[in-house]
C-alpha cells in the first residue's frame, strides 16, 4: 500500500465551505442538511490522502499538480505537492473556471 498524503484545507477552501454550508441553510431551513453536505464535501476531500493523482487535470488550467474531484455538483480543486494535498477550492461548477491561487500555501 502506497504512502498516505497529508491533506490540509487553505484558506480560500475554508471560506468556501464556510460560505456554501451557510447558503444551503438559508435556502433549505434547514441546519442539518447543511451541515451533512458540508460534511460530505470535507469527507471526500480527506479521501485523497490515498491516490490524490486519481483526480483529472483541471481542464481549464492545465497544470499537472492542479487537479480535482467531483462531489455532487461541486468541484474540489487541490494540488499535490511534497507528499501533500492542498485543498484550494470548493467551486460550484455552475460558476464556470475556478479561481485559484496556488499561493496562498507559501509561508
């Protein structure tokens, strides 16, 4: 079994989810529907701690390291670097090309 990766949300991520989880409970009403998507989205971003390459280049971008996941309607966009994986953006795809600042990791 191969090496797990170390997963960590930036700071874009962090406010997406934040962001989405509070429109979904004002849209819904309700609180724990909300929470339990929120808590899906977070779920399958950790999931790529095993095999993050299993997720395809973003096609807008091109840039092999700057890959994403599916879930549901949401595109989790990460990179991949030095045994990690950088959770970028939680972007709706009805929004189009992601915004991304690979950036925003460096110290």
């Amino acid at each position: 079994m191969g090496a797990e990766y170390k997963v960590i949300f930036g700071p874009r991520s962090r406010s997406d989810l934040k962001d989405l989880v509070g429109f979904i409970r004002r849209a819904s009403g309700a609180p724990e529907v909300a929470e339990r998507f929120g808590m899906g989205l977070v779920r399958k971003a950790l999931s790529l701690s095993a095999f993050p390459e299993r997720g395809r280049i973003v096609p807008e971008l091109g840039v092999p390291e700057v890959r994403e996941i599916i879930f549901r309607s949401y595109r989790i966009v990460y990179r991949i670097v030095s045994g990690q994986v950088q959770i970028l953006r939680f972007w709706h795809a009805a929004r189009g090309a992601p915004e991304i600042n690979v950036d925003e990791f460096i110290d």
